[in-house]
C-alpha cells in the first residue's frame, strides 16, 4: 500500500482503524509492504506505527529495504543524467532538489532552503537534519550518484518542468514518477533511473518472494501508483484518488479520512465485511 493520501489521512495520522487492519493481516500471514515516494527515513515512522514485520519500497521504486533499514534493492540514477537534468531545467532550480542514499545528514540537497516556504515548509522543517544547501546544486554530484532529482511546488510549474523535461534529448534516459495534491495545489516530480517505478519494484520483490501476481492486493491513490496498481492481481483505488485512477474500472474503497485501508483489507484480504 501507499503511504500518503492511502495509508495516513489528510492530516498526515495513521488511523488506528488501518493499523489494527494492518497488523491482522500480518499476523495472518499475509505480507505488508509501504510501496512510496517518501525516502526511507521519512516513511520509517509509519512502519515503526505499524505493529508487524513489513518491508519498503521506497523512493517510488528506487530502492527496497527492511524495516530495520538492510538494503534489499538498490537503483541510483547516474550522476551525469542528474547533472544534464538539472543543468536543462534552470528555471527551476528554485523547486528542484537531489536525494542521496546516506545516513542522516545530507541526504536532501537543495540550492536554497525557505524553512517558511508555505507549501513545503513543513516538509523542510521535519526533515531538517537531512538537509544540506549546495550552490550551484550542481555542485552536490560529485562522483557519487544519487537517488533522484526531484521538484516540488505548486501543480502548475510542475507539470510544466515535467513537460520540459519529456522533450530533452535524454529524456530516453530517465524515468519521471508525479505525485499531485490539487487540493492541496501540491505537486512532487522524482526523475529517476530509467525503468523505475513502484510497479517495477513490487514485481521484483514478489518475485524474489515467490509471491505470485495474482495474489498480490494493491491500495493507492496517485498518478505515481498506476504501475503498482496494473501490476497486482487485485488493484484498490481510494476513494479521494486522482480522476485518471477511477476511470480504470478498478475496485474503490473509502477515502483517505475514512480509513479506505481497513476497508479494503477487512473486505478483500480478510473477508470480514
């Protein structure tokens, strides 16, 4: 299941009617996986929430970790297609960012920081041990290859950075996962090595799992859970999902505030309702 916008409600709090939903289903036998956006140490709080063994699926695919941290897959974007992605979007270097796979500090780098920002202070803020400033944003690729290249802020520049970014010249060579809040007027744009995505990830982990497609149930809500959703057996849409996600014929449950996951894990896994 996704995190944010599935997982936890529109105030960012897990529901205890998903976590109770959550630890039966593994206390069944049942495999739970957070398959998001988020960077491990930001969604290692919801799973430390979560009373049961799970694993991450993190950085919309990027990298697949233990609870505790052990590393199970990891897919780095190349320095050099970070550097010709943020060198082609200058424009934007107000929004963009780059995540590293390191402990604690430095691991978001950003050229300027507004710790008042009002859509992202928040963010920033909560994160604040793990960010450094680096001018020119350039600078932080220094032989080491990053996560992603990321850009947040409001929906409207970043579709239009995403669309820039669709007709570079080596736009063959990376992958773009969105995540929009229109609500909210909120947008997340990760450029990441090429072929990654949540769907990708979660094949590979069943896979290795010797977890058939078919047995997989997959819950999610944004742009950038369409793969994980065609990949599982038997995909959920919240019910607060993007329109684009509804118009699939895909089982819906509640939303987000209503605790859509107990919902669907009480009906679909554990056959309770």
């Amino acid at each position: 299941m996704d995190i944010d916008g599935t997982l936890l409600d529109n105030t960012g709090h897990l529901p205890e009617k998903n976590a109770h939903a959550v630890a039966e289903a593994a206390s069944r036998g049942i495999e739970i996986v957070l398959v998001t956006g988020r960077r491990f140490d930001f969604a290692r709080p919801i799973a430390d929430a979560l009373e049961c063994d799970l694993h991450l699926i993190v950085n919309n695919g990027a990298l697949i970790k233990s609870k505790s941290g052990e590393t199970h897959q990891q897919h780095l974007l190349p320095g050099d297609t970070a550097r010709g992605v943020l060198e082609a979007t200058a424009e934007f270097r107000a929004s963009a960012g780059v995540v590293f796979d390191r402990p604690l500090e430095r691991q978001l780098i950003f050229e300027t920081v507004d710790w008042n920002d009002p859509r992202r202070g928040g963010y920033f803020r909560r994160n604040r041990e793990y960010i450094a400033e680096v001018s020119p944003l350039t600078d932080c690729l220094n032989g080491e290859d990053p996560i992603q290249v990321l850009y947040t802020g409001a929906c409207q520049p970043i579709r239009s950075a995403m669309r820039q970014l669709s007709a570079l010249p080596i736009a063959a060579g990376f992958t773009m996962a969105l995540t929009e809040y229109k609500s909210r007027d909120f947008s997340i744009l990760d450029v990441l090595r090429l072929g990654v995505t949540k769907g990708v990830a979660l094949k590979e982990w069943t896979r290795r799992r010797g977890i058939a497609r078919e047995e997989v149930m997959a819950i999610g809500d944004n742009w950038n859970d369409r793969e994980m959703l065609e990949f599982a057996g038997l995909p959920i849409v919240m019910a607060n999902c993007v329109e684009e996600l509804k118009s699939l014929g895909w089982k819906m449950t509640s939303s987000n505030d209503e605790a859509g996951v107990a919902e669907a894990i009480n009906t679909f896994a554990l056959g309770k309702i």
